[in-house]
C-alpha cells in the first residue's frame, strides 16, 4: 500500500484497488504460484476465517506505516 492512500480499517474490507509496493518482487511471488490476484489477501483471510467457524481478525490501520 502506498502512501498517497486514505486507508481506514473499512476501505481494506470492502473491494479495493492493489497496487504492491515492489511489483517487481510481488510479479515474482504471482510466477511461482504463491499468489492468484492482486488485491485478494484481506478478503481470502476473511473467507478462511469464517468458513472454519473462526472470528473474523481485527485489522489496525497506522497511517504512519504507510
């Protein structure tokens, strides 16, 4: 996530665009199968999460770190 964006815990739990911060680095982990899509980490934890039964996490959003 870059800076120049207004992250709130609610904006990363509904569909967002995705941009990796080294898209070189992420092309590489989409090439060996680590990853399927940009963007779909949050929601893919979510959806694990609830269908084993399990709270969804809680998600802190520090505009410092980005």
């Amino acid at each position: 996530m870059h800076g120049s964006y207004n992250w709130t815990v609610e904006s990363i739990l509904v569909k967002h665009s995705s941009r990796p911060f080294n898209p070189n680095i992420a092309n590489v982990f989409y090439l060996a199968g680590f990853i399927e899509s940009w963007g779909r980490g949050i929601e893919k934890i979510c959806e694990a999460c609830k269908s084993d039964d399990l709270p969804i996490p809680e998600f802190t959003v520090n505009p410092s770190d980005m």
